[in-house]
C-alpha cells in the first residue's frame, strides 16, 4: 500500500469536534479556539522498549499509546479533543497489522470523542509511534503538579498494580484468578478524563498521573510543591484478587509498578466530599491514601508504626 492509500485508510469519515476547521489532507491541521487553555502532550513509543508483540497485539498497542497520551491530558484536568499520530513502519509489518494499530486508537477516541487530525509517515528499522494530543481546559483551570500544600489529604482512583500483574501473568504461564481483568489492565487502560474533568469546581488541586508507579509520581508532586508526602501503605489499593501474588510482588507493582493511568491527587482536607462525589458521578473507585507536610521534600511510606522514606526506584526507562 503507497503512503496516499495508507493515510486514506486512516482517515476519519466524519469529525466529532466542532472547533475543528480542516483536519487530514493539507499540510497542517487547522482548529479555532478563542475562549479555553490549550493543553498539549506528546509520547512516543517503541517496539521492545515501551511495549512488546509477546503482551500486545497490534491493536491494544495503538490503544494503548493513545490512552497514555489522555492520561497526561487528563492529569492536566483537560479535555483531550484531537491526537496526531507520527509512525515509523518497519517492511516487515504487514498491512492488516498496520490497520490493527489505528483500530486500537480510534477505538478509544471514539469513546471520547477526540479526531485523528494529522500526522506523519515514514519506514525505518523499529516500529515507533509517537502521539501528540491537544485538550482543552477552562481558563486558569489546568492542574499542576506544584499545587500541592501543607495539610493537604492524597488520594488516587481506582486499583494499584494491575497493569504490571497483567504482563507479568502474560508472560509465565500458570494458574492465575481474573486473567481477562489483568490483561484488560495492562493492554486497555481507561484513562481517567471525566473524574478529572469533574473537579473543575475545585480551587486548587495537585493531579499526577500514574505512568511510572506510584511512589515516583508522589516524588514528583512533592518536589515540584517542595513539600513531602507521606503514603500509608495499608491504603493503597489494589484489585480483589490481588492477595493471588507474593507479597513481593504486590509491594513491587503497586508502590513501583507503572502504567495503570490512575490519577494520584492532593486537596485541602475540606473538599474530600466533593472528590468522593466526583467520584461517585464518574462511577471511578477513589481512596485515601496520604497526607502532605513540609517536614522534607521527599515521600514517605507509614506501614503499622513506622514511617520511612520511599525510594522513588518506579519504572524508568534509560535507568
Ligand atoms: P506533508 O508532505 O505535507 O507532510 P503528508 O503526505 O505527510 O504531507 O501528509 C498528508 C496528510 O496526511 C496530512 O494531513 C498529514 O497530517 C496526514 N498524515 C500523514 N501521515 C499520517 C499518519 N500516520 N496518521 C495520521 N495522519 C497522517
Ligand atoms: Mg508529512
């Protein structure tokens, strides 16, 4: 298939948003927007660093590239709107796998209503895609990492973990509990847009999202407010058939084991009732999980009587 067939194969039919003026087929995208922030991300991801064919096939890995990039958005308390796609296409991919990959994506931009507007393709050794998102946020509402303050309560959605125990029941061969939840975990994550997006009433919150575990995005939230976190490891959540692991296992993938796109948030004590309404609105699990002080910009872990400090060893890439 030549370049020309390949983009037309790609290309939406119709576009979802209003604000959109020209999207595939010229040299840029064009869309206007006159009144809400712009909020932009972009993520790329390689074969066998940042995802692997042995626990994805085609589709989830385009689904998944683009629920990591709504995940920022979304971190950032915006609304994702459109995506562009930049690919590198080995020869030894095939067409129909080729398509898998922008089924996974469009799948999960159907369900929120975002337009692949552009992009860019080009052939080299290792499949590469990079994803470049634009969301929008009310005026003066975007959330940073840096708001966090003394006093203030940590919280995060859903469960801890899952996604790693996914790959991990992916990659040995056993007898394990909710095989299809883990995989689900690990292959389509939901990224957390309309709990965030619900806490817009909010006068000041601090939301991360959960790309590189836990422990590592608290680190990030503390030095960037220049504040510590303390997280009470009993809290933290985890799915119902968790316990099936060793307690290495579920210590590792729920303080350090990244990909699980939750939402990990700081608030004054006062608006937890409206988070768990939120919450509650958006049908998302949310739980206490910490507190913040200023005793030393750095994360701590409070287990039974003692508190510690948490090394923030996440998942990293180029360690
Ligand atoms: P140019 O030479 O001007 O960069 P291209 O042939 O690369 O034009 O792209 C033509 C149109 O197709 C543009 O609108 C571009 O954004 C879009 N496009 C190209 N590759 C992709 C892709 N992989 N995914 C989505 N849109 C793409
Ligand atoms: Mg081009």
């Amino acid at each position: 298939m030549d370049e020309f067939s390949f983009i037309n194969a790609i290309k939406q039919a119709t576009y979802k948003q209003p604000t959109l003026i020209k999207g595939i087929g010229d040299d840029a995208a064009v869309f206007r927007q006159s009144s809400k922030d712009i909020v932009t991300a972009v993520d790329t991801f390689v074969e066998d660093v940042h995802f692997s064919r042995k626990t994805m096939k085609p589709f989830h890995i385009g689904y998944r590239a683009l629920a990591a990039n709504i995940s920022d958005i979304a971190a950032m308390g915006a609304l994702p709107v459109f995506y562009l796609v930049s690919i590198v296409i080995p020869s030894h991919w095939t067409e129909d796998e080729l398509s898998q990959i922008y089924s996974g994506m469009h799948s999960l931009a159907k369900t929120h209503m975002i337009d692949l507007i552009g992009g860019d393709t080009v052939s080299g050794r290792e499949l590469s895609i990079s994803i470049t998102v634009i969301g929008y946020a009310s005026r003066g509402k975007a959330r940073y990492r840096s708001a966090a303050d003394e006093g203030d309560m940590v919280f995060v959605t859903g469960t801890l973990g899952d996604s790693q125990a996914g790959y991990h029941i992916l990659m040995n061969a056993g007898h394990f509990i909710n095989k299809g939840y883990y995989y689900k975990r690990h292959q389509m994550p939901n990224p957390r847009v309309a709990f965030a997006l619900e806490l817009e009433k909010l006068q000041r919150v601090a939301l991360n999202d959960i790309s590189d575990g836990i422990a590592n995005e608290a680190a990030e939230i503390a030095e960037a407010s220049g504040v510590s976190i303390t997280l009470n490891y009993n809290k933290l959540p985890t799915s119902d058939m968790f316990n099936q692991f060793t307690k290495d296992q579920q210590r590792n993938w729920s303080l350090f084991g990244g990909e699980d796109f939750e939402l990990i948030g700081t608030i004054p004590k006062r608006d937890w009732q409206f988070v768990k309404q939120a919450a509650q609105r958006t049908k998302t699990k949310v739980t206490e999980i910490g507190y913040v002080d200023l005793s030393k910009r750095f994360v701590y872990l409070q287990e039974e009587n003692k508190r510690t400090p948490l090394d923030k060893k996440g998942y990293m890439h180029f360690k």
